[in-house]
C-alpha cells in the first residue's frame, strides 16, 4: 500500500500493459527453473543421473530453457529482455555473479558442516563460529561504498577476489586440531572479500546500460546471483561427498599388516582396551577405533579439496575482471545486494 501511495513508474514503464505481459514466457522460466532447482537440491541423495527423477528434471530444464530463449528473442514484449545481454560489460558481470553466488553459499554452506562433523560443534556453537563472516561483510560494504568512485571497479573485484580465495587457501590447510581462533581471521577475511565483490561487479556490469534497461538488467543479476548459489552448494556438496569416498579408498591401504605404524597403533589400542573388555573384545574395538579415524582423516580431505577449488574459482574471478571497459562514475543508483 505504502508503494502505491508514494511510488510512481517511470515513463517506459507506464507504457506497458496487462496485454502485454509474456505469460507464456513466464510459465517456460518457471517451468526451467523449478526443474533446475529439484535437480540441484536432489541430484546427490539420489545419486544424480542415476536417478530416473534426475534425468527427467534435467531433460525437462533443459527443454524449458531452450523453448524459453526461443520465446524471449522472438516475443514483442519479452518478461526477459535477453538482448541485454549483448552488452559485454552486463554479459561479463553476469558470469562474475554466477561463479561469485556459488563461491559464497558453498563456504557458507560447508563451514559449519566441517565445524558440526568433525570438530563436534553445536549448531549454536557453529552459528558462534560463523558470526565474523557477517562482521567482516558488514565492515567491507561502508568501505567499498565509500572508495568505490575513487578506485577502479576491476582493481576492487581483483581484490576482493584475491582476498576471498586466500581465506578459502587459510582454510584449506586445515586440520582436526584447529582452534577456534584459527578460524576466525579466514573466515572475517572471507566476509570482507565477499562483501566487497558486490558493489564493483554490479557497477562495472550495469554502469553502461540506459535508464530503460535497469530494472530489466537488475532481474536477471539478480537472478544468476540465485541460480550460482545453488549450483555451488549442490557442487560442493557432492564434490565432498565423493572425494571423502576416494580419499577413503586410498587411505584403508595404509590399514595393512605390512604397515607397520598401522601395526604398533593397533598393538597399543589393543593392550589399553583388553584390561576392560578382554582381548577377543578388544581386537574388535581397536578396529573399529581406527576405522573411525580413517573416516574423519578422509572427510577432512574432502573438507581440503573444496576449499582448495574455491582457491581456483577465485583466480578464475580475478582473471575475468580484466574482461570489463571501464566505466564512468555512475549517475544514478544501481542495484547491488
């Protein structure tokens, strides 16, 4: 009520009509992204294209998305106005939010899995944990919103980047040992990388489009920004869940008689157990001891992979920032998250 009373669109806008609203073209965008979505959310508890669900969700996204870009190149009045994407700097900054949308909900994402997992956090414990990613985010956004116009929008997102994919390689060389302090200056510095990410690339992307395509423009940023994000959980998600698998594969060999420290350890856990639970019973739980052991040494492998990938998606943002023109102090606002 309040937007009615006090809002007023704009010229181009009022031009448009109910009659000219693409219903076709917005059934086709939810008919893509829904099965999209199903697919990312399902795709490793069922075993991806394992699954008869998988492969007709992605058959049907992919169907969808073909007939809704046919549909919106050809339509009058498109809901999406695709030839927007014409513009390299919009084209560029969309790819750039994709890959950044992915990088930040799969640290978001995987963090307090790895603290809850492995290092036995509570959740509220994890949430605790979690708390400098926004306090360095909330830091970053008041700073960059005020160096912005001073400071080139590609040396800011090349930054951000480098600062991101140094507190994902911090992360990287973690260990079951580590301390609650040791976690916090990667994960502030995460906060801050990604924060800052925001305002450059959404300038630096929209900066040379026209009044009329803005609002057009911020949809689909918007967008792509959502769609990274669950591509990036459902990817590292199963990214750590079959690397924990392989690293398990590789590690049971060391659980040899021929391994000597595997051996002496067992030796050990043997002695101390058969005092309490005798010897047959204590064969039986020295085993199962190690095993556990091998078991978290291979999910905190898999903990090590992703974080290292994030390292390289990061590069890989930094290299595309130098694809952008350069763009004028903007005149108007532009959208940013």
């Amino acid at each position: 009520m309040l937007c009615r009373a006090f809002l007023e669109d704009p010229p181009y806008l009022k031009r448009s009509s109910a009659a000219d609203i693409d219903y076709i073209g917005f059934g086709l965008l939810a008919i893509w992204l829904a099965s999209l979505q199903i697919m990312l959310d399902k795709g490793q508890e069922l075993d991806w294209f394992g699954s008869k669900m998988i492969v007709w969700c992605a058959v049907i996204a992919a169907a969808g998305f073909i007939a809704f870009l046919v549909r919106e190149l050809v339509t009058a009045h498109p809901i999406v106005d695709l030839r927007i994407l014409k513009n390299r700097n919009f084209a560029i900054g969309n790819v750039l939010m994709l890959l950044i949308g992915a990088l930040l909900y799969a640290t978001i994402a995987i963090l307090p899995l790895f603290m809850q997992n492995l290092l036995h956090y509570t959740a509220l414990a994890a949430g605790m944990a979690m708390t400098p990613f926004g306090i360095g985010a909330f830091t970053a956004t008041i700073i960059v919103g005020r160096i912005s116009g001073h400071i080139s929008n590609r040396v800011l997102i090349i930054i951000s980047c480098l600062l991101f994919g140094y507190s994902s390689f911090a992360l990287g060389n973690i260990n079951l040992q580590v301390a609650p302090a040791n976690l916090f200056w990667p994960i502030i510095i995460s906060g801050v990388g990604a924060s800052s990410m925001y305002v450059p690339v959404a300038t630096s992307a929209m900066g040379t489009l026209s009044q009329e395509q803005m609002g057009n423009a911020a949809g689909i940023f918007n967008l792509m920004r959502n769609i990274g994000g669950s591509v990036g959980i459902a990817a590292i998600t199963t990214l750590i869940t079959r690397h924990a698998q392989t690293s398990q594969a590789t590690l049971v060999w060391h659980m040899s008689k021929f391994n000597s420290n595997f051996q002496q350890q067992l030796v050990h856990l043997q002695t101390a157990l058969a005092s309490n639970t005798g010897n047959w019973a204590a064969t039986k739980k020295s085993l199962a001891v190690l095993y556990g052991i091998l078991q978290q040494q291979s999910s905190l492998l898999s903990y090590v992979y992703g974080f290292r990938v994030c390292v390289l998606v990061c590069l890989v943002c930094a290299a595309l920032a130098f694809l952008f023109k350069k763009v004028g102090k903007p005149t108007s606002a532009i959208a940013a998250h």
